[in-house]
C-alpha cells in the first residue's frame, strides 16, 4: 500500500513526539488533582503555571489573563455567551464566514433577543473594514465584534490590529478566534487591541481536546463554568493536565520555529498551487492565495466541472490523500459550505481545501499531482471506438 498522505492539517495536526514526551509523566506517574493541597496535587498544579505562562509569554499578556478550556468552540462559545449575559452586550457584529460555533452561536444568541449584524465581505472573505466601522457607527447598544484572524476553510487572513483600533474607537468589545493562526503568525496582545482571544492546541501539534482563552485583565470576572475554583474561580472542573502540558510544548515549539516552518510549509503551498496551475485547465482558488494576504498553510481550490468531481475527496480517499471540502468539524458530513456561499464561489464546481504542515514534502504534491490527472483525464471520445454511438 502506498505511503498515506496527509493534506489535511487545518482540521487537525499530527501530534508531535515532543508534545507526546512531556505529556506521558502526567498521564502516568503525576496523577494527582492539582487542587490538592498534597505534593502530588502540587506537582500537577506547578505543570499547570509553567504552562500559563509559556501561553501568556509567546501571547506578551499577563499569565493570569490566560484560561484553559478544552477547545477553541468553547472558548468562543464562552465569549459570546459571556458577553451578553454578563457584560451587557445587546448586539453582536460578525461574519457569516466564521467558524460554525461563532455563527450558529451568534444565530442561538439572536433567536434570544440578541441583536446580530453581519459584516460584509470581499471577494476573498475578508470583513470590510468601512462596512464594520458602518455598523459600530450606527448605535450606541454595547457591542461584541467577533470576527476571526484565518478563515479555517479559505485561508484568507482579516487585519485583526486594525479592526482592534475601530473597536477601541467606538468603545466595542473585541473577540478574535485564531485557532488557526496561533503558532504560525506572531501575536502581540500589547498592540493588538483584543479583549478576547481563542486558541487550539490540535492546530499546531498539540494534542486534541486543549485550548485557550485570553480574557483582558478587568474584561470579565464572572464564571463561565460553576463549580469549584478552578481556573481562578472562572471554569469548574478538573484541568486536563497532560493536555494543557502538551499544548503548551507543542506551542513553544511552534513558535521557536516559526520563521523556519513558515517557509517550508509556504514553498508546498506555492509548489501545489504552479503544479495545479500548470497541470489542470481552468482550475482557480477561493480566498486570498497571497503570502501576506492568506495562510500560508491553506488552498482552497475549485476545480472545473468533470464527470468525477463530486467524488474527488472519496476518490482521493481511496488513493491514499487526505484533503477536505472545507471545515471538517460537522461529523464528516459534506454538505454546502457556508463560506464558500458567503463569497458566491461558484457552486457548480467542486472546492478542495488541501492544507499544508511542516511534516508535508514537495514529493507529496507530486503525488497528488499525478492522481489528479489520473482522475480528471478527460473522458475517452467513444464515438471514435463506435462510430454509431
């Protein structure tokens, strides 16, 4: 069997065997409860802190503004929630291209009497930045914008500094999700002016099941889960130890080697797009495909019409590729793509997502390549076998 390949790395990372490493003592010999005041809690507990405040560092915001949750959907699940039923917020402004837990959170929030007013995008899916300002112009409601660094399924990045500063200006609240940009893009909470901020470890090498939540110093004091004390007093409920040891591992290592991972996963990136460019008439890409206007990690391609295109990804399937046809966090299922819809991407022609890791070679898109065109060669002219056909 051919050697399995994986494109499929704005979904989920492979774990790495560092993140792997400093994980085993916690799920083996340092067992205690960190809220134990015994020195096997103690241990667990001080894992806990030096982990916080690898986060808090590579962030540059304060340890005690950093929470453990156990994903990016809660973490913005939290802010939302939060937001309205403890800060007074009455409207919420975002993107219909967000991540479906932001979206369909927003759309629950609304059906509650919520305010929600959606922010228009451009021809890459990027929010524009005078209709935003439109909207924080338009009342005086307290305002929660929630609007992400990456798009997950198009790779198309938003200004997030700049829409920080419209934010600050009209005395609005600002969430950012950037689940997919944590580890691959410096972040200075400093200069960008997020109240909150969502972050995942299983996007950058960590291991599933562990994120984060920045919350501003003086943003929010309320609990966001009831219980006991953990966190501060802000989410009830045992920590996941070895997850939280293992993001923090996987993450200063993503960030050590930012520069270097950059550039390898970029020349795949740029390799895929001059093969599929160069091999498959009339192929074209969704989103922002430009180094500094894209993610580096992500292509979104739209293929052209074909006899075999609606069974692409199954067909890949079977060849041993892993790709995606956009987000992959609806159970496995295929249907429409919401960003693609909010973009008016063609919707007669099959998306692709392929995205790019620091394990990916440029052999491997040789091999995607060559399967490609095994399974869009054009179809054999029959009449020319049976001329009466």
């Amino acid at each position: 069997m051919k050697q399995p390949i994986y494109f499929d790395n704005a979904a989920t990372t492979a774990l790495c065997e560092e993140a792997l490493t400093e994980m085993l003592p916690y799920l083996q010999q340092h067992y205690g409860n960190p809220s134990s005041i015994h020195r096997f809690g103690r241990v667990t507990r001080a894992a806990i802190e030096r982990a916080r405040k690898t986060v808090a560092t590579v962030l540059n915001c304060a340890p005690s503004e950093i929470f453990f949750t156990g994903s990016g959907t809660e973490s913005n699940n939290t802010v939302l929630k939060c937001a309205v039923d403890y800060l007074g917020v009455k409207r919420i402004i975002t993107s219909a291209a967000e991540h479906p837990c932001v979206v369909n959170c927003a759309l629950f929030l609304q059906e509650k009497g919520t305010e929600v007013d959606w922010v228009k995008l451009d021809a890459f899916g990027r929010p524009v930045l005078t209709h935003l300002q439109e909207l924080l112009q338009k009342n005086t409601k307290p305002t929660l914008v929630s609007l992400m660094h990456s798009n997950n399924e198009i790779g198309t990045l938003t200004d997030i500094a700049s829409v920080g500063e419209l934010c600050a200006e009209h005395g609005a609240l600002f969430h950012t999700d950037t689940v997919q940009t944590i580890g691959y893009y410096p972040i200075d909470l400093q200069q960008t002016k997020a109240h909150f901020l969502s972050g995942s470890a299983h996007k950058f090498h960590g291991p599933k099941g562990i994120g984060f939540l920045f919350i501003r110093s003086g943003t929010l004091s309320a609990p966001f889960l009831h219980g006991g004390s953990q966190e501060r007093n802000m989410r009830a409920g045992t920590e996941n130890v070895a997850g939280i040891v293992g993001m923090a591992k996987a993450l200063e290592l993503a960030v050590n080697n930012m520069d270097a991972n950059r550039k390898h996963i970029y020349d795949i990136k740029k390799y895929a797009i001059q093969r599929l460019t160069e091999t498959i008439p009339g192929i074209s890409f969704n989103g922002d495909i430009s180094e500094q206007g894209g993610h580096y990690k992500v292509l979104n391609v739209l293929f052209p019409v074909h006899p075999k295109a609606e069974l692409l990804l199954f067909n890949l399937d079977m060849a041993g590729i892993a790709a995606s046809g956009g987000s992959a966090c609806s159970s496995g299922s295929e249907k429409v793509s919401h960003v693609l819809q909010a973009i008016g991407a063609d919707p007669t022609r099959k998306a692709v997502r392929f995205s790019f890791c620091k394990y990916n070679t440029l052999s491997e898109i040789d091999v995607l390549i060559a399967e490609l065109q095994h399974l869009l060669a054009p179809a054999p002219d029959v009449s020319a076998i049976h001329p009466n056909a």
